[in-house]
C-alpha cells in the first residue's frame, strides 16, 4: 500500500527567495508537484498562463470560490490569489508530495482543513536584505515596493505559527545545498512519523 504524499506548504515574504528554493526542490524530482495557483494580479514579464498562475478577472475568480473550487483563497495587496482544489487530493493519494507556494493567511485556511500539512516558513536574512531584494527585482513599481515590505513585517510575525522556519541566505551556490538539505531532511523526517508511515508496521508485522 502506497503511503499518502505530504502537503507542504512554503511560506515568506515577498522577496524571502521562495522562488529559488523551491526551484531547487522541486529540480529532478519527480515525485513532488507544484500547484500552480490562481490569481487576479497582472503578469509580469515572462509569466505564462498555466505555468507560474492561472490569472484571471476578479469575477471569474469570485465565481471559482462561489462554486467551491478554491481550497483557499485570500486576498494580499489588494489581489486575490488562491489554491485551486484540482487534482491535489488526487496527487497526495497517489503518494505524491505537493507543494503550496502560499501566503499567511491561506496557510491558516489549509492547516485547519488539512492538520497533518507541513508547514515552512522562509526568512530573508535580514529586513535591509528584504528590501534590497524586491528593488533589486524591478518588477514592482514604488507603492507596491512599499505595500509589500510593510505586508512583510506582519507576516514575519506569524513565521512562529509554522511547523518549521529556515533562514534563506543564499547569495553563494553553497548555502543553496546547505539550505536544500535542511528541507530534505524536514521531509524525510515527516514521512518517517509513524502517523504517516502506519503502512510500513503493518507490512513487516503481517510479513508481507
Ligand atoms: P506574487 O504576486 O509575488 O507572485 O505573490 C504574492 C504572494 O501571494 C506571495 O506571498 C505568494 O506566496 C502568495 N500566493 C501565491 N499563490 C497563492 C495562493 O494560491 N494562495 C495564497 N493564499 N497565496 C498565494
């Protein structure tokens, strides 16, 4: 029997490095799938449809959650963005691991719906780092600069309600593997609760 797959959830600040980690962990590994979220903000240079979001019109993404096709959703600066149920319970049972890319307050939306997720919390090094990295960007104009680093500190504040945090410091290729393995080794641990890993008792005791 195939043990379930683990629903992770990644959070941070805008400008934390979600993007880079989880670019990296999910690199070569088959077995771990992102969700693709939706989302009423514009794309921006070089985002595709289907690929970074699914982006869609305030109405349309009104209609998704009126129909129950969001398994959260939240607002953050003024957009919607939301995690559309398809397929991820389908992938979880298969023994697949999924990974949501989400903010604060859909984290709180999926742990009281799904208890047994894990949850990580990313850290810039520093809140002078953070801002660094979102101008360094270009991607934002100034307000939404502004918007998004006082978010930030609000959301850092709920870094203690996660089930683990991680500072992302990753300037040098080597604090990037030194990061990578704090996180495999966090997966590695979870799926080896015995909460999760009840097939495997089952199989030695019954001598299959
Ligand atoms: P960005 O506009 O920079 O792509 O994302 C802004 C914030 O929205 C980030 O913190 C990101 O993690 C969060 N986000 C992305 N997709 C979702 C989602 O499906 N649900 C929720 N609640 N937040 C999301």
């Amino acid at each position: 029997m195939n043990n379930n797959g683990l629903l992770l959830i990644f959070s941070g600040p805008s400008g934390a490095g979600k993007g880079t980690v989880l670019k990296e962990l999910l690199n070569g590994n088959d077995n771990m799938k992102l969700s693709v979220s939706a989302t009423t903000r514009t794309p921006r240079e070089g985002e595709c449809h289907g690929v970074h979001y699914f982006f869609m019109t305030k109405e349309e993404f009104e209609e998704q959650i009126a129909n129950g096709q969001m398994l959260e959703h939240a607002e953050y600066c003024g957009k919607y963005y939301g995690t559309p149920s398809s397929q991820i319970m389908d992938w979880i049972e298969e023994g697949r691991d999924v990974v949501l890319e989400i903010e604060v307050q859909g984290a709180r939306q999926i742990k009281e719906k799904r208890p047994d997720c894990v949850s990580i919390f990313v850290l810039p090094p520093s809140l002078e780092e953070l801002e660094k990295r979102l101008r360094y960007r270009n991607t934002e104009d100034e307000e939404t600069i502004k918007k998004r680093l006082a978010v930030a500190r609000q959301e850092m504040e709920t870094a203690r309600d996660y089930d683990y945090v991680i500072v992302n410091d990753t300037i040098e290729r080597r604090k990037i593997d030194t990061l990578m393995k704090q996180i495999n080794k966090i997966i590695a641990a979870e799926k080896l609760k015995v909460s999760r890993a009840k097939s495997n008792i089952e199989r030695v005791l019954n001598n299959d």
